[in-house]
C-alpha cells in the first residue's frame, strides 16, 4: 500500500495500517534519536514518544513535505525536548574530551578496513556537538537535502553546510590524529 | 606528500561512505506490537474518559436544570427540597455511585490494558 493511502487510512483511525507506518520509518528514527539522545537505554522509549506524537498529530500533516521529513522533524524536537528535560541540553565540547577516548590499537594499514575504525568512527560522531551530528546524520545517512534539513532542524541552510564541513573536518582530524598516534 | 595530507587526500570518499553505514541503532523486533499497544491503552482511557465526563455532565446539567425549575416553581419548599438532598447519607451515596461508576469506566479499562 503506498504511503499517503497509508496516512488516509490513519488518518480515518485504522490503527492497523498505523503499524506500516511504524514500520516503514523506525530506522529513520532510530537513527535520528540514536544520534542524538546517545543513551541505548532511552532510545526505544524517546522512538515510543516520537511514534505516538506523529499518531497524535498525523491529521496535522497536509503532505507540503515529504511523509519522513515531517516525522524526522518529530523525532529532531522531540529528542531536544526529551534532553531539556534531562538538563543535558549543555554540550561536551569535544576539544574537552580525553584523546585516549579516540585513540585505538589498529594499525594505520587497516584504518577504514574493519570494524574497529567503524566503532571509532561512531564514537567520534557521538561525541561531536548535537548541531554536528545532526545534520551529519540527516545529510549523510537518511540522505535528506539542505533543504529538507533546513524544515527538519530550523537552522538555515548556511548554518547546515557550515556545521556539515565543520564536523567532517572534526571527523577526520580525529580520525588522523588517531592513525598518527597508533603509528 | 606527509602523513597527514595523504590522510586527508584519500580520506573524504571514504569517510562519507562510512557516515553513510548503519551505526547500528535497533529497536526491539516487538517495537511496533509494544507501540500500538500503548497506542491502544492512550486511546482507550482517553475515549472512556470523555464518556465519563460526558455522563457526569449530562447528570449535573439535569440535576442543575431540575433544581432551577422546582426553585421557580415551588419557592417556599426548595430549602426543604436542599436540606433534604444535603443532609443525610444522600451526598454520601452519590460521591459512592460516582467512584464506582469512574472505576468501571475508566480505571478497570485501564488496568485490564496494562495485563
């Protein structure tokens, strides 16, 4: 069924067809509230939260956007709420943190060839300010448009392109820093 | 070329194509039964409690509506009529009906859902 049929059927209370909806965007945000709330045991109860949310306001949605740039745009405030709530609001600079949290035993030969450079590579982005790994997430991996970022997030799109290029250029410093040091 | 330049040269493809890689947040394979669920017992309680609100309003209205008229009719023995209704066991009786009324309606629903 495709997807505005879906959201008519809901729309009109078939709470069945709410389940495809579900299913159809809960990598989408997952991801988004994984990148942002960080917490594995907050994940799945701040998905509950932005699925019902949606559920609650799907009459609200006119189709002005795609279907998943409203939802992200859901899951993005509802993250921020959720973190407000928990005073965590205040950023970790990542200048701040420890280098030994970047570094590992790989050789510089394997770096981008294993898992290892997988999970530090995660480990980086999750300690990037939340503006960074926001849009790093939604530009690279749910590969939205600036434009779609700019109606997600509210930051205009020169915010977005600097914040992306600040954050790639923090990814591979770290990451530099990281297969110098094991060298 | 050092270290770190040949670094940045090679590196640009390949750390897009990581970004882009599941970082591997996955929800439980029962997400969406527990999110329905939920669904279910929000509408549920929020449907049974506009129905007893709605009841309990339609009472008071009735009740307000009968008061006002034997008030316009029948001055002199509205104080009897109040005292009457006021005193004794009959507000007892009533706040009684009333809790056991929100219970069924609501709270057994309720809890029922959470099993």
């Amino acid at each position: 069924m495709q997807e505005t049929n879906l959201i008519d059927q809901v729309k009109r209370g078939n709470t069945h067809a709410f389940r495809y909806i579900v299913a159809n965007n809960q990598k989408l945000v997952a991801h988004i509230v994984g990148r942002i709330v960080l917490d594995r045991d907050e994940i799945q109860d701040v998905c509950q939260e932005v699925f019902i949310k949606v559920y609650q306001r799907i009459n609200e949605f006119r189709g002005e956007s795609r279907f998943s740039t409203w939802i992200a745009s859901i899951a993005y405030h509802q993250c921020l709420n959720h973190l407000r709530k928990k005073r965590r609001l205040n950023e970790t600079n990542i200048d701040d943190l420890p280098i030994e949290h970047f570094q590992n035993e790989a050789s510089p030969d394997i770096i981008f060839d294993n898992n290892e450079t997988k999970r530090l590579l995660k480990q980086i982005v999750e300690s990037l300010p939340l503006s960074y790994r926001t849009v790093i997430t939604l530009f690279y991996l749910e590969e939205f448009s600036y434009a779609e970022i700019e109606q997600i997030t509210g930051m205009p799109e020169g915010t977005i392109k600097s914040n992306l290029f600040r954050a790639k250029a923090i990814l591979k410093e770290k990451l530099s820093n990281t297969s110098l040091n094991s060298r | 070329m050092d270290s770190k330049t040949e670094f940045n040269s090679e590196s640009n493809g390949l750390l897009e194509k990581l970004l882009k890689e599941d970082p591997g947040y996955n929800l439980s394979d029962d997400f969406a039964d527990k999110l329905m669920h939920k669904i279910e017992i929000q509408q549920s309680v929020k449907q049974n409690t506009i129905e007893f609100f709605t009841v309990l309003g339609t009472v008071i209205g009735i009740l307000i509506t009968f008061c006002c008229t034997y008030y316009y009719l029948n001055k002199e023995n509205f104080i009897q009529l109040k005292s009457l209704v006021f005193n004794g066991y009959t507000p007892i009786i009533v706040v009684f009906v009333l809790f056991i009324y929100f219970m069924d309606k609501v709270m057994l629903r309720l809890f029922n859902l959470l099993k």
